[in-house]
C-alpha cells in the first residue's frame, strides 16, 4: 500500500498510510529491515460513550499532509458519527533516531 507521508533522517525512515497509521519503520539502515512485519501496521483506536472505531474504519475521513515549509506532519482524522477529530504531528529528530508523534 502506498504511503501518504514519508520522513527520515539517514538511519531511521517512517511511512505514514492514508489513515495516519504507520505502515513502515526501517531502522538501522533505511531500506534494509523493515522494524513492522510486512503488510501489517501500528494500529490505532479510539473509544468513547462506549463506542470503539480502528481509525482506518471507512466511517474515518482523513487527510495527511505536511506543515507548511517543515518536515513535520499536519494530518487529520474525523468520525462524524463519534464526534472524534484527530490532529496528527509526526516529527523525526534530524540528530537522534527518535519518532515525536503528537495527537491532540
């Protein structure tokens, strides 16, 4: 499956799908071993009022794209029927091989 963000910094290389999931993470050498087995991914879920949604349900309505002259990401994820919006920041260190993933 294609992915919607990539970032890396020469040892450590991120894909982010569609749905805000990541898909791939190659550590030490980017390229080599894939640390997520193939077609597999970290999921994520939300629960609220005693409702639970993966976020890559179809009810999801997801946009990804970067901050504007950064390499930090700026993607969103909406449920209606759950009245859930997601706000996605991806960052990966340029000096250590570290991944900040913020969702507010």
């Amino acid at each position: 499956m294609p992915s919607s963000i990539v970032t890396g910094n020469g040892n450590l290389l991120v894909a982010i799908d569609q749905h805000n999931l990541i898909r791939d993470l190659y550590f030490p050498f980017v390229g080599m071993e894939d640390q997520i087995a193939y077609q597999h991914k970290l999921r994520l879920g939300m629960y609220t009022d005693h409702q639970f949604s993966w976020i890559d349900e179809k009810e999801w309505i997801h946009e990804s794209k970067y901050v504007e002259d950064t390499v930090v990401t700026g993607s969103s994820a909406k449920n209606s029927a759950l009245g859930i919006s997601l706000y996605f920041n991806d960052f990966l260190s340029p000096t250590q091989d570290v991944l900040i993933r913020k969702i507010t």
